[in-house]
C-alpha cells in the first residue's frame, strides 16, 4: 500500500523541502508492500496543483515502455479524456453511443472559477468552450494579468485557472472542448475531449459543430505570441515572488548561463535515449544529497556542461553544480521536432523571452523585463527556444526534466544540486526521520512494520475539495 499524504508534484514554491520530492534523485523507490508519508507545509501558495509516481511509466498505462526501448513512437492516443471521461457524442460518426461525459452543472448570470490542468503524456491541448471567453486569472501558483481568450493552448504538465461568466442565453448547453494541438489535427479528430457546459435553465442539449480551433496552420507563431501574452499581476495580493513590487527581476546581474539543447532521440549503446546537451541521463541508484551526506563516491558527477557541446552523445548521471543564491539564466533550445515542456522542480522561474531560431546573446535584447510571469513548467516550440531566469535561493538536489514523459523516460533530464556553503541547518531541511535508503546505502535500510490501520481520510477530503470546477485533462 501507497500512503500519499496530499503530496505535490508539481515543483512549486509551497514545498520547498528537497526530501519530499518524490523523484530518483531525492528519495529512494517506495518498495512494494510498504508506505511512506510525505509532509511538508501548505502556507499562502495560490492555484492548483497536481501529483503524480515519477518512476518510469507509472503515470501512464499500458505497455508504452517496451515500445519505446524498441524506438518506436508512442503514436496516437485513443482519445483525450477530461476528469477522467470520455467525449460527449457531439458527433455520430467519431463518438459512439454510451460514453460517460462530464458535465460542468452552472447557474445563470454568475462567475465560475475552472481550475484547468493538462496531466497528459506528451501531447499540447487547446481548451475552449463554445460561445464564452476565457478570463485568464492564474497560472502555477501565480496571479496573472486577466486577459479574455476565445481559446488557449495548454502544454503538457501545465496548470490555469480561467473565470467563466454565465452570460448566455442557455438556449442549449455548451460544448467544453480539448483537442489535440500540433499535430495532424483531422488525423487526431477522432480523439478531441469534449465535455458539457450546462445550465440550469438550459432548454436542451448541445449540438451542431463544435467551436473551432485556432486557425494558424500557416502562421506558427500565433501560440508564442499567445504564451508571451501571459504577464504577472504584481498587485494581486497571494504568495508571488516580488511583493509590492519589490523583486526587479530585470536589474538583476545573472551570475551563470546554462544553454540546454534538445535533439531527437537517437540511438546510444544500442537503444534509443533523449538527450540534454549530449548526456543522456541514467536513472540513479542512490539519492544526491542522501549521497552526499554519507560520502558515497561515484553516485553521481557534477560536470554537467552549460552549453552544447561538440562530443559523441552519451548515457551519464551527470548534474549541475549550481551556486546557492546565484541568479541563473536557463535558455532551453529545442531542436527537436515537437513541442517541449520543461518543468522545474522546487522553484518557479521568470519566463522572459522565447522565439524562433537559435538563441544568441543578442537575443536578450528582446527580454521582457518587467512582467514576465513567474510559474514552473514552460513550452518549447519545435526550432525555438525559451529563455527563464532563476533565483537559487532553495538549497537542495532539484530536478529540471522535460514533462512531455516519452522524452523524460528516454533520459531528458537532470538535477541542479545545490549546497549552501555556510550551511549551519538553518537553510536546508534535514533528513526526514523516515527516510529510505537503497542503492550503495541499502544496507542501512531497516524492515517496515506494517500497521493493520492506514488512514488516508486526508488524502480523500483533499480530493473532494479539488474536484470541483477542476478539469484535468489527459490521453
């Protein structure tokens, strides 16, 4: 048994405890038949937020690992799925009849709140709903500018949280729709999401077509300029990471650039690996910080370099030694040929500047300085790249990894470890009291006594609580 004590996922600023990660480089794998409980604090953070098992290909089903490792492609879903339901039979043809569909329920003439998450694998998603605006009002933690949008593409791994006023006539219910965004759309039509805006006074169901998708298929920047539209609300009241104003993020000197290139897989000792700089990374068998503090030599190296570099590609377990309370720019190029999310965990950063092309230094004369929002998963356009600035104040062993889970499986990924040199146990958490030991340190590992009672009414009431007006999104 499982015991999950409301634990994020997600890497934002409320769980700053590098401990309660949940990922290979922090915690040893919960081994089968065992539990164990993370704990950590829920102070002033706003939005919405969602966890998830970081090993391998848990978050996903089926056999999806063996088709990687044979270089195949994970290829077309079966269907895009909101709160865990199939489409609404909008259409006779692509939708069977007897599908469960999900049915947002809403009265006339009020304000509604839609915390919207995409927690799929690895596929972009435009959410929309016929005949309303979105108001965008947050973003993964942090208040944004409101702004109305008649549709918004929501990357992989990413969070919002829209205002829907009910203002229509409710001659008919409305169509709630997710469909699948870069890729071959009248291909992938068969799988678009379809949920159910009802009204209470509605007068009968939804029909006809449902709202279009954006039309750019000849200008590729429309969703760029959509995501660089996203600005921070400084004045909004909630945790941010520059109170009243305060964190002039602009007129900060950068202390160190990290240029992470991404490429297709390609093959490496035989099988097929995604890469961050050439390195592929290799699954560790103990935990950075776990080895630090027991002097484990060779768990891990701390050459990870901070620019492409001309080698051969290789499998490593190679991190970036990252400075506490340094000021760090992270320029994530993607030259791969799909759409990239990047998420880091422990922080939320600055996203100040993506475009086509490669990035140069010069590039940094198109920054936004100013508003750039804070948040801690950010998309990645295929031959473009994204530029975020970072303040180290967290000390801990963090991971920085592609959500898109084909290409974190596949090896995208590393961690920054960070150390403060005058630590005095002021700055980082210590070692939690259960903590679990495996790889080089699995000898210190004692038996678990199982209790016959394991409470998770917490984990239940939590739930019930996000699940209203939440629409999560998934394939």
């Amino acid at each position: 048994m499982l015991e999950m004590i409301v634990y994020d996922r997600s890497g934002i600023q409320m769980r700053r405890n590098s401990w309660q990660d949940g990922v290979l480089g922090t915690n040893c794998p919960i081994p089968p038949k065992w539990n164990w409980t993370y704990q950590f604090q829920v102070k002033d953070q706003i939005g919405s937020f969602f966890y998830f098992p970081s090993l391998n290909f848990q978050r996903a089903a089926g056999g999806t690992e063996n088709c990687l490792d044979a270089g195949k492609d994970l290829g077309m879903p079966d269907g895009v799925l909101i709160n865990g339901k199939g489409p609404y039979q909008y259409n006779n043809t692509l939708v069977p009849d007897g599908i469960q569909f999900e049915t947002i329920n809403v009265d006339p003439g009020k304000t509604y709140r839609l915390r919207v998450h995409n927690v799929g694998v690895s596929t972009s998603l435009n959410f929309r709903i016929q005949s309303h605006n979105l108001l965008l009002a947050e973003t993964e933690g942090y208040y944004t500018m409101q702004q109305n949008y008649t549709n918004f593409d929501i990357h992989v791994g990413q969070s919002y949280s829209f205002l829907i006023t009910t203002d229509q006539n409710a001659s008919s219910d409305y169509y709630i729709v997710a469909s699948a965004r870069f890729v071959n759309e009248s291909l992938w039509q068969r799988v678009t999401g379809v949920a159910v805006l009802h009204y209470s006074n509605s007068k009968g169901p939804a029909s006809g077509a449902l709202p279009d998708p954006p039309n750019d298929v000849y200008d590729k920047t429309w969703s760029m300029n959509q995501a660089l539209s996203i600005r921070q609300n400084g004045s909004a009241s909630g945790a941010r990471p520059n109170p009243q104003g305060s964190f002039h993020y602009g007129s900060i000197n950068i202390t160190d650039t990290y240029v992470l290139k991404t490429v297709p897989p390609q093959i490496i000792n035989g099988k097929l690996r995604a890469t961050l700089n050439g390195i592929s990374f290799s699954n560790l068998t103990t935990p950075i910080r776990l080895a630090d503090l027991h002097k484990v030599r060779g768990a891990y190296t701390l050459d990870f370099p901070n620019k492409p570099l001309n080698r051969s590609l290789r499998n490593d377990i190679s991190v970036i030694n990252a400075t506490y309370k340094g000021f760090i720019e992270i320029i994530f190029q993607n030259n791969d040929t799909t759409v990239q999310s990047f998420h880091l965990d422990g922080y939320s950063f600055f996203l100040v500047g993506m475009d086509y092309g490669e990035w140069t230094e010069d590039s940094r004369n198109r920054y936004n300085k100013w508003d750039g929002i804070s948040r801690c998963t950010a998309q990645v356009f295929p031959g473009a790249w994204t530029a975020v600035l970072v303040s180290l104040d967290n000390p801990g062993a963090w991971n920085l990894r592609s959500q898109n889970l084909d290409r974190w499986y596949l090896g995208q990924e590393t961690y920054l470890r960070i150390v403060n040199p005058e630590e005095n146990g002021e700055t980082e958490f210590g070692v939690p009291d259960n903590v679990l030991y495996c790889g080089a340190l699995a000898y210190l590992q004692k038996e678990q006594k199982h209790s016959s009672a394991t409470s998770i009414s917490g984990v239940k009431l939590f739930s019930l609580l996000m699940a209203f007006f939440t629409l999560v999104l998934y394939f």
